[in-house]
C-alpha cells in the first residue's frame, strides 16, 4: 500500500524503548481528515539499504511528503549501549543528543537524495520538539524542505494542504501560528488512533495524554502554559479509550505524558475514577509533583490504587531561597517530609525518581555542591538525573512560535550573562555566569557526582525508562535492581533492545 505520508520516528534517546506520542499523534490528526499515513519505527537502526526499502515499499509519486520527527533522534545506536556507560565513560557527551537524525548529515544527504530522484515532487518535513530550540536550520539541514514547530494537530494537515496546491513558500518554518491552534475542546475528545500497520507489540506500554500543558509558571520551564483544570480529556472519553485499545491490543500499560499527573484534586480524582473502574488492572508510569501531593496527602493512596509503578517529581532543588525566586516550592523539610510519606506507604511498588537543575536563580556554588551530595544521601529516591541550566537565546523575530520560560527572556533580570557562539559542527554551545556559578562549573558538579559510588548504585528506571524499559520484558522486581553500571543487565537490555527492533523492523519487511 502506498501512503500520502510517511512519518520517521524513534525514541533512542532514552533507556528501554516506547513509542515517542508526537509522531503518533500527528498521524491520528491526518487519519481523521482521511489521509493515509505509515509510521515507520526504530529510525536508527536504519541504513541506506533498509531506508531505500522502505522508499520502494510505502512511498509513491501521489506522497506528499516524508516526515521526521526530531524530538527523541540522538547519535547513541543500539550496539552503543553495551559501551557508553563503561568504566571510563561514565558522562554525557554534550552533543551526543542534541541532534536531528542520528546519522551523520552526508548520509541523510544521499538518503533524501534517493527519495527525490525517484519521487521528484516528494518533500522533506521535520518537526518536534527541537525544531523550537534550534538556530540556523534551514543553513545546517539545507537537505530539509520544511520545518513544523509547535502543536502540530492543526499545523501539519497545514502544510500537508499546502504543498498538495503548491502554495508553501520553500524552506519557511511553518507553526501552529499560521494555520490555528487545536481548541482546546477538540483536544477534549482527541485520542492517538492506533492503527493495525502500527505494528503494536503485546503488552507494550502505550503512551497516553490525558492533559496538555502546564497550570504552573516555573521561571525555569518553557512548556506551554494552561489554567487549571483546563486542556483535559473528557472523563468517558478517556475510559472508551482505554477499553478500545484493550479490545484491540490487550494494552494494560501506560506512559503518561502530561507534566502533572497530580495539578490538581479533580484532575487527580478523575484519574483514580476511570483506571480503578476498568474490567481490567491498568499500570502506568508519569510526572507528579510533590508539593502539590504534600497540600493533599490523600492523593498518596490514589496514585498506588490506580496503579501506578514509576514516578517522577520535578523537584529540581532543595535550596529554599530558590523557591520565590522561580516561583516553585522548594523547601527542603516539604520536600522530605513528602518523599517519607509516599515511601512509608508504597514500599518497593512504586519507583521514585526526579530530575534535577543545578545553576537556578538562588544558588551558589556551595549550594549547588550541597544539592548534589544531598542526593547523593538521601535514601527515598530509586533515580534521578541532574542537568546544568539551560538558558539559550530569545529572539522575537523568530518564524515560529516558542514558548520561552521567564530566564530565557530576560537572563540578566535574574543575573545571569548568557553567550551563545557555534562549535566547529555548527551547534549553538551555551556558556553562563551568575555570581560564582557558570554553566561549565555545573557540568563539572555533575560530571564529579557520576563517579561517586551513590550514583552508581541509583536505578535508571523513572518514569519513561520503567515503561520503556519494560517493554524489552523486564519485570518490575528487575527493573527496582536494573543499574546501567552493571555490565550484565546493560548487555541484557541491549540484546533486547536489538531482538523487539528486528521483530518490528520484519513486521514492516524491513530487514534483510
């Protein structure tokens, strides 16, 4: 069957694997309106062989265009695994993620080169969530003909339009701007459709949004904002939902994508009501945050009744005098009290993970040095990661549109310089300082933390990773020991890995 579009996606930046919701949603959105699209998986374990197969396979000369979605592409392939966290290599490569494709660009070149020379009306689109955090695409990628930022619910059926009349002016970046955003009572009633050419494995974990955006305003975050109890599925919606894809696919598992699983009491009420209400036990992993649950200590219970095995908080400190200053609660005392309680009541059954943000308006470099011992002390949280601030560059003049955080606009209002200059690739590299922090310095925490034996004994299973993770067959008592310092377990895990990718790749005729 030949398809009006064909859309390349992966979920390779992150341990374990599961279906990244963009690229699955952006479809759905173009099935409604009658189009028909294959979604093509596993996108890096793709050589110029396999991608010339599946151009032969899927695509015609009535495709429009070919899509990739750039959110979860990194450079780290499946044999890359059983090496990159070996004994002396134990940190992230800055520029190992931070990438569209995860080959190098003369390949891309000779792959899309193949692709227009047999189709010549054929168009590259890339969209996603880095395409709103890049600089200088059209210069780096000159290879792509479009780029989509944004929600893309409306703005891809845009483009889409566009190119089939030939109206879109080449190589413009296109958002949800200039063809209107999805209401926020159509996103009431959207589902992912998934479609049998899916290809769904059994038992697999299913990503699952049940809210869009973010009620809070941390200075720190550019996620797009929402008023409470706003942007969320209808209750019946979503429980049909979930009886649909059990009827079809057997799916008892969910990764919730929404910020917070927890905004609210009625948000958390509602969850509690549709999964305990089900024929069937539902499990599912997400974000919460825990001062809001620290405000409501009864949604402790609801969270394990409704079943779920992996959380993660968006601590980000536990310095008190960042607090006002990024408008977050972050008092070390809430914070431990809340993590106690959640502990005392769910034992082992429930993953705790966070992430954290070294450099915040607020911090020192002593503190910063006593955040990151304190994690490395204290005995709630199963994992946890640790980022330096990320500031980059607002430009008003932009094509497309961004949701800044509050730093990113105005960096000197909270004390910090900000220089922005290329690296010999062409990727923007960001240095800061503010007081005796620098962006380097905070690298440098981090770096120094990894090799310290409490590092090493976290589990890297929170939220995402425990889904993802048990999609390659992990059990939850595996996945509460699973380290990626134990040589064993990472070997396990990328054997596994490599065993669903050439299962699914074959289910596309896709491997030799």
């Amino acid at each position: 069957m030949n398809y009006d579009v064909v859309l390349f996606t992966e979920c390779n930046g992150s341990i374990g694997w599961g279906r990244d919701a963009g690229a699955y949603t952006v479809a759905s959105r173009l099935r409604e309106n009658g189009y028909r699209v294959k979604v093509i998986d596993f996108f890096s374990h793709f050589n110029y062989e396999r991608f010339k197969r599946a151009i032969d396979l899927y695509v015609s000369n009535d495709t429009v265009f070919l899509g990739f979605s750039s959110t979860h592409f990194s450079t780290l392939m499946p044999e890359d695994w059983e090496t990159h966290w070996s004994a002396d290599s134990r940190t992230r490569k800055s520029n190992m993620w931070n990438v569209y494709f995860p080959f190098p660009q003369d390949e891309i070149t000779q792959w899309f080169d193949y692709a227009k020379n047999k189709h010549p009306r054929i168009r590259i689109v890339v969209g996603g969530q880095k395409v709103a955090q890049k600089q200088a695409l059209q210069k780096r990628y000159p290879m792509v003909d479009h780029w989509v930022g944004g929600m893309a619910d409306r703005s891809v059926i845009g483009v889409l339009t566009d190119l089939q009349s030939n109206k879109i002016v080449p190589l413009k970046i296109k958002s949800e701007s200039d063809y209107g955003s999805i209401t926020e009572k159509e996103f009431k009633f959207s589902k992912i459709h998934w479609d049998e050419s899916d290809f769904i494995f059994p038992n697999e974990a299913l990503p699952l949004e049940i809210s869009r955006g973010c009620p809070f305003k941390c200075a720190f975050c550019d996620y797009p904002k929402k008023a409470v109890n706003s942007w969320t599925l209808d209750e019946t919606h979503l429980r049909n939902m979930l009886l649909e894809n059990y009827d079809k696919f057997g799916t008892t598992h969910y990764m919730l994508t929404d910020f917070q699983i927890n905004e609210n009491m009625e948000k958390m009420s509602m969850i509690h009501r549709v999964f305990t209400s089900l024929p069937f036990d539902i499990t599912w992993t997400g974000f919460g945050r825990l001062d809001l649950l620290y405000q409501k200590p009864e949604m402790i219970n609801m969270i394990s009744e409704s079943g779920c095995r992996s959380i993660q908080w968006g601590i980000e400190t536990v310095t008190d005098a960042v607090g006002p200053l990024i408008g977050k609660v972050t008092r070390k005392n809430i914070i431990e009290s809340a993590l106690q309680k959640c502990r005392d009541s769910w034992g082992d059954s429930i993953v705790m993970g966070s992430g954290f943000i070294l450099g915040l308006p607020g911090e020192t470099l002593q503190t910063c040095q006593e955040l990151v011992d304190w994690i490395g002390s204290q005995p709630w949280l199963n994992a946890w990661e640790i980022t330096p601030l990320y500031i980059g560059g607002y430009d008003p003049n932009k094509a497309y549109t961004i949701d800044y955080s509050k730093i990113q606009k105005d960096p000197k209002l909270y004390g910090y310089n900000v220089i922005l200059e290329p690296n010999d690739k062409g990727i923007y590299v960001e240095e800061w300082q503010n007081g005796d922090m620098t962006k380097t310095a905070m690298i440098n925490i981090i770096e120094e933390a990894q090799k310290s034996p409490a590092w090493q004994k976290r589990i890297m299973t929170s939220y995402l990773g425990y889904s993802r993770c048990s999609n390659l067959g992990f059990t939850h008592n595996e996945l509460i020991n699973a380290n990626k310092y134990n040589t064993t377990w990472i070997k396990q895990h990328a054997d596994s890995y490599k065993k669903i990718a050439n299962e699914y790749l074959r289910k596309n005729n896709l491997y030799e």
